[in-house]
C-alpha cells in the first residue's frame, strides 16, 4: 500500500499540487481563479478521453431505437441479448466503450480532489500534509498559505450556494447525458441516479471546503458545454428540465424505431473505433433507406 | 466488419458478458483503492495540545477536544471541559493551556478563549475570536495573550476577561503562540512576520515588523535579547528582539514549525522532513557534524533534560540524542504519532499523541510510560 501511496502521490498528486500553486502565483494569488483555470485545462488535457466518451455515446443514443424495438419484440432474454449484440457489432460499437474513456479518467479526478482537499484545508495538519508533497522550490514554497477568499468565499469554508449550485449543475449534467431506457427496470435506476447522484454531491459540497464545490461546478460546467456541443441537449428542454425523469430521447434517435432482423451489410473498412458514431449514423441512414426500398417491393 | 457465426456469436455474447462482470467488478475495486488513496489526504481539525502538569494534576485533552484535569496521586478525574451535558464543542485543542491564578486558559479551534476553575473546570468567562484558535495562550502580569486565525492578537484580562486593548491585526492569521519577554509580547503571523508590541498598551515596538520569505507558524522564543523563530520558507531566524534586526538565520532542508529549545548556547529544532538541528545561539553555525535524521516529521518542540535532548515525530518514533553532538543514544516507539510539544516535569518528559494519549519517556533510557486518564 506504501508503494501504491508513493506512486500516487509521485506520478498525479505531487504535479498537482505543484501546478495549482504555480497556477496561484500567476494568477494574482488568487486561488479560486487557480482552482477555475486548472479545473478548465485538466478538462482540455484530458479532452481526447472526453471526445472519445462523448462518440460512444453518441453512437449509443443512436441506436437507441432500435434497441428498444429488440426489447419489444423479443420475449426471450437470450434472443433479445443475441440481436442486441448483433446490432453492436453492425455499427461496430462497444457496449463498454464509453466507460473505458471514463475509468481512464478517474485516477486523474481523485488525484484532483486529494490536492484539493490538500491545499484549501483550513486546517493545520493539512498544511503539514501539504509541505511533504510541494517540490523545493522557494517560488513554490513561499506561496503559502494559499488565501482562501475569492469573490466573498472562504474557499476553506462550506459554502451552501456553492454546495447547490454543484448539485444543479451535475443534475442538468446527469438529465443531458442519461441515455433513454430501453425497459422498465432502467427507466427506475437511471431516474433515481438523476436525482442520488447530484443530491450525494450537494451533501458532499456542504460538508467540505467550499473550494472543492468550485472544482465540481466549474468541471460540470465544462462538462455541459462539451456535451452540448459534441452530442447536443440529449432531448432536454426547458419544459422538462426540472423533471426527475431522464430527458427524453432526441427525436433523431426516437424516429430510428426500424426493425433490427433484417440483415445490414457493413463495409469492411468501417473498423477504425475513433469513427464509431460516423458509422453509427451512417448505418442508420443506410439502414432506412434500405427499409424504404424493402417496402417499396413490398406494395408493388 | 466481419460477421460471426451463430455459435460463436453466443460464446462471443458469453465471453462478452464474462468480460462485463469482470470490468465491472475490476472497476468497483480499482475506485475503492483510488478513493481510499486518495482519501489518504483527507484532513479535519484533531488537534495536538500538549498536557500541563500542575502540583499533583495533570491537565490533559484526550482525543484533543476536551480538557480533563486528573488527580496523579489518587488516579482520578476531578473535571472535564465540556463537561458532558454540555453543548460546548471545542472542535479540537491545538494550544498548550495556560495556569495563572488559580485558572486555566484554554483556547479551542472553535475560536473561544476559555477561563476555567482550576478547582472545579467551572467556566469563569469567556471570549469569542472571529477565527480558529492553534497557538495557545500565554500569560504575563495578570493579561492573557491569544492569537486567532481572525489575523489578531487579543489581550484579555485574566480575573475578569475584559480586553486590555483594541486587537493588534496582521495580514494573515495567527496560528503560534506568543511570547511575552520584558513588557513585549512578540508573535509571528503567517502573512511572513514577525510582530513585537507592547503588552500593555498593544502598540507595535519595531519600526516595522520583521519579514521572513515564507509563512511563520512556529513559536517565537526570546532568550538573552534574541528573538528565535523558524518558518515555513525553511529558515531559523535570530532576531534582536529589541529592533527585530536579522541576527542570523540558518536554512534548514525543510520547513520549521517546531518551536526552537535554547539551552546551553546552542538552538535546538527539528523540520517537517525529520531532520533535527543543534545550531550556535550566538554564531547559527550547526554545531553537530551533520542534523540527525528522524523518521516522520517533527513538528512539536524538542525538550532538554541533562545532556540529553529528546525529540519525537508524527510517526510515533521517540529520540534521545546527544545534545552536544546529535548522535543518537537511545530510540523508542510511542503509542501513536506525536506532534505535541514535549513538556519536561519532574525529569520525565511528557507529550501527548495522536489519538489524545498522555505518555512520559525517561530520559535517561528511553522507557516510555502511559499516563492514565481515568474516565
């Protein structure tokens, strides 16, 4: 554990820590603008990981429709999973692919909030903690204490409209990216993680130092922006923004409800995963067309 | 993209499922370790207040949030502050008490000075700080000197708790205890200075105020006209306390809260990396070969007893070394961390631990003893 601990510390914490302080020096001494601007550049660092997210859930959003059509149609648990698979591997997406973005990503967040914690603890054995992980620069050394005021907020201090402010910007976070259920029992969990998760984080943000709430709103902030630009509101509009159901399915994805037995012929050179929701449209728009010639046949 | 068969497609669709149980539990552990990882620097007040042995009492705060005064020779409690009906929460006890005229003066990170009975730990009056109180209070000629993390330095009367006068305000809060020397009251901030004002009238005694190149949270102590206090930008300073003019200043390789011990013509202190220094009082020149290297961080006072210095670490390891040398004599394990200051009484030396023990270590060998606090 010892080992793990100097890992830590020596590849994320330390770096941290140090760059916060340098970022405090620069930026007037101010560490709430410290705090702003490196939550901002750790999002831009590890922007490529988000994008790569973002895709995968796009992609997922939409197959969505079809998804949920598999869940009407077959009964049989085995069968439904066995075309819900298919229904992967023709668009070339991995269930998991999303995640995998975002595990990347954790050890980087919780390095984040350990030299959060490290460095606007008000408290006197957090500065002792904080003096083994600053590196032996005077320029870096001399910076402390850090002043914990910024904009009338004792960053050291809970701060309750800090604290609410985190849990209403990770619930419109939560409500744009939720993907829609495809059965019941979904619907229940992702309606209850809308509202658990932002609650946790509000709690969360009134126990600790007020710095860490700024961390977590600035960081959904960016968070939102992203999503909004790369993949769009997620069917979240003003009319069901303070609803505790997820957002609806955008309606692009909503009007690819198709029938998933029939067969798709993919292009071999559809395997390049960073393409993963370029193919997923694509395979829908080929998907409807090849529909639309299907019932052409049909009625003639 | 390639098809798979229908076989292989369900052992793909089970290996597939495998995989997902297996990601899902491998992440469920991997964000345990993290959290617990990173949880590791998670920090909240627990305090350090060192215990004061008075006559046959011991005043002693177990888990550093409450005071007890316990009778040593009958092993029994007299008194508890807050006693516990009470809705009083200390929060934690970082400062030393003081014991003047038959009272106690507490200060708690909850920013109230206490006076409190000796007799009976009966509250005789109070004040309320704007900030934490870490330093302790340090009486002199019946006034009580506190600093707060408010940035000020409070004067109050000891009998009646009336302030003598108008809070002396610095850039930074104060988290050291002051030191009353000669009608001064010296004390460092951790806005980087040093202040001396008078301690009747709070007004400043140096033309201006000494600046240091980091933070100052170490107790300054005075000593034959001089002024020690080491900071957190790694220097011990020796200052003239009657100008605040730069003496010297030795650099250590870390930063220095522990307060300085001046005995015998040398400066004893150690630094938060574990090295412990005995430098010249009138020359700073390091009078040892080289600093003795401790395990842990010291943080607490050294203590002096005979030739003997005794220094102690967050990691529980207790030193006797050779004060004119550095060399180690003798080594022991206290029953958790240590970040108090060591008290000398009656040869022994005391200090308090991490989870609010009162131990004693002789320091002739080494032998550590617990002091009991009876419920």
């Amino acid at each position: 554990m010892e080992i793990i601990t100097l890992l830590w510390n020596w590849v994320l914490v330390n770096p941290m820590a140090n760059a916060l302080v340098l970022l405090n020096n620069a930026f007037f001494g101010s560490y709430g603008l410290a705090i702003i601007i490196f939550t901002v550049v750790m999002r831009g660092v590890t922007f490529p990981l988000t994008l790569r997210q973002l895709r995968s859930s796009r992609a997922m959003s939409a197959m969505s429709g079809r998804l949920q059509e598999i869940q009407k149609k077959y009964k049989d648990p085995k069968r439904r999973q066995e075309e819900t698979m298919k229904i992967y591997r023709e668009a070339g997406v991995n269930p998991l692919g999303c995640l995998l973005p975002m595990v990347a990503q954790l050890p980087i967040w919780f390095a984040l909030y350990s030299v959060l914690r490290l460095t606007v603890g008000d408290v006197p054995e957090s500065t002792i903690s904080l003096s083994q992980h600053l590196y032996p620069w005077s320029f870096i050394q001399h910076a402390v204490p850090l002043s914990n005021k910024f904009v009338g907020l004792n960053l050291g201090q809970p701060n309750v409209v800090l604290a609410i402010l985190t849990g209403a910007t990770m619930f419109v976070q939560q409500k744009m990216t939720t993907p829609p259920a495809l059965d019941e029992k979904s619907a229940s969990m992702n309606s209850t993680m809308l509202w658990m998760m932002p609650l946790m984080f509000t709690y969360f943000a009134i126990s600790f130092p007020s710095g860490l709430a700024l961390y977590w709103v600035i960081s959904s902030v960016v968070g939102i922006v992203l999503q909004y630009v790369y993949v769009g509101s997620g069917g979240l509009t003003w009319r069901n923004l303070f609803s505790l159901q997820p957002a609806p399915a955008p309606k692009s994805a909503a009007s690819q409800v198709k029938p998933a037995t029939e067969k798709i012929e993919p292009d071999e050179d559809e395997e390049d995963e960073e393409t993963e929701a370029g193919e997923a449209v694509a395979d829908e728009r080929r998907y409807r067309k090849r529909s639309r010639r299907g019932k052409r046949r049909r009625k003639r | 993209m390639k098809h798979v068969a229908s076989g292989d497609c369900r052992r793909s669709k089970i290996q597939t499922s495998r995989a997902a149980k297996a990601l899902g539990l491998g992440l469920f552990f991997l964000s345990l370790v993290l959290l617990l990882t990173a949880c590791r620097g998670i920090t909240s007040p627990k305090g350090w207040a060192s215990p004061v042995i008075t006559d046959s009492t011991l005043l002693a705060a177990p888990n550093h949030q409450s005071l007890a005064d316990v009778d040593l020779q009958a092993n029994s409690r007299n008194w508890t502050f807050p006693p516990s009906k009470s809705n009083i929460s200390l929060t934690a006890l970082y400062g030393t008490p003081a014991v003047s005229q038959g009272l106690v003066l507490l200060g708690g990170y909850n920013g109230t000075l206490y006076a409190l009975n000796l007799s009976d730990g009966s509250e005789k009056w109070s004040q309320v700080t704007a900030g934490h109180i870490v330093g302790g209070p340090v009486i002199s000629d019946g006034t009580v000197y506190v600093g707060s993390a408010d940035r000020c330095l409070y004067a109050f009367a000891v009998d009646s708790g009336d302030q003598r006068f108008n809070p002396f305000c610095t850039g930074e809060k104060i988290w050291s205890t002051p030191a009353v020397s000669n009608g001064v009251v010296y004390f460092s901030s951790m806005d980087k200075k040093v202040y001396a004002i008078d301690a009747t009238t709070g007004e400043a005694r140096w033309s201006q105020a000494f600046k240091a190149d980091g933070a100052v949270a170490s107790t300054p102590v005075v000593d034959s006209g001089t002024v020690y206090v080491g900071g957190l930008d790694n220097y011990m300073y020796a200052l003239d306390a009657s100008n605040g003019q730069m003496r010297w200043r030795y650099k250590a390789d870390d930063w220095i809260w522990s307060r300085a011990l001046v005995s015998g013509g040398s400066v004893y202190f150690g630094s938060l990396s574990g090295k412990v220094y005995g430098v010249d009082a009138t020359s700073g020149q390091l009078r040892w070969d080289k600093p003795f290297s401790a395990k842990g961080v010291v943080r607490g006072g050294p203590a002096v007893v005979g030739s003997t210095l005794i220094v102690a670490t967050d990691q529980g390891n207790v030193y006797g070394l050779d004060a004119s040398t550095g060399s180690q004599v003798w080594s022991s394990k206290a029953s958790s961390g240590v970040l108090s200051d060591l008290v000398v009484n009656g040869g022994m030396v005391y200090y308090s631990t991490k989870s609010g023990d009162v131990q004693k270590v002789d320091p002739a060998n080494g032998t550590i003893t617990s002091v009991q606090v009876p419920q």
